[in-house]
C-alpha cells in the first residue's frame, strides 16, 4: 500500500487549517493539495479531564496527512472507537502491525469512524 505523507511545505499550514475548522465540526472540506476530498478527520481524546487529544486529518486520495496534539474539539465530532483504551494501549496500536492511518481510513470506509451527523457545513 502506498506511504502517507505529511502536509509539509506549502501544504503543512493548509492542512493545519483544516484540522483546526474540523474541531470545530466542519465537514466536507477539500483536500488542499490534490483537491480532491473529503478529507477525513478522528479526534482521540488523551486527557478526558481536561478535554484535549489529537485530531489526524487525511486525504485518502493523495494520501496526505496531519496531526495535532494537545487540542480541545470545539464541536461534537463522532464515536471514537478507541475511546476506552488506556494511554499505553492506545500507543501500542499506533504501533500495531497495521499502520494507524491505514487503520482509521480502512475504519472511516467501513463506517466505524464518522463525522458528527449534525455537525459542520460544505467548504470548499
């Protein structure tokens, strides 16, 4: 399968950006690199206590990825499938046998990752 690359260069702030409008629940947002799209979005909350995690946003199609930490979502974003695993458990999954982006896209496809149904508008 092929490689995920990470938004660098004149991508890395396009593709912060839409991490950023995806916890705030917006959907159906264009890839800025391929333009293609929708880029698809899972949010793990790390730290329950104090409501932050990491949101990993990708494009499927030119298979361009980002991630960032230590964020609050602003908005209702989906089941997390992962919710229940502990720090150590998550960590071990990530270092799992099946690459943890292939894993969530593989898991969007299959409809066990998913947007919030009442959340975000269309952007282009």
């Amino acid at each position: 399968m092929k490689k995920w690359t990470e938004a660098g260069g004149s991508y890395q702030f396009p593709f912060m950006g839409a991490a950023t409008r995806s916890l705030k629940g917006e959907v159906q947002i264009k890839c800025p690199k391929c333009d293609g799209g929708p880029l698809r979005a899972y949010f793990h909350m790390f730290k329950p206590a104090v409501g932050t995690g990491t949101i990993w946003v990708w494009c499927p199609q030119c298979r361009t990825t980002t991630h960032l930490s230590r964020v609050t979502p602003q908005a209702e974003l989906g089941p997390d499938p992962f919710a229940d695993l502990t720090i150590d458990q998550f960590e071990a999954l990530e270092r799992g046998k099946e690459p943890l982006l292939d894993r969530l896209d593989r898991m969007w496809t299959e409809g066990k990752i998913k947007p919030a149904t009442n959340s975000g508008t269309e952007s282009h």
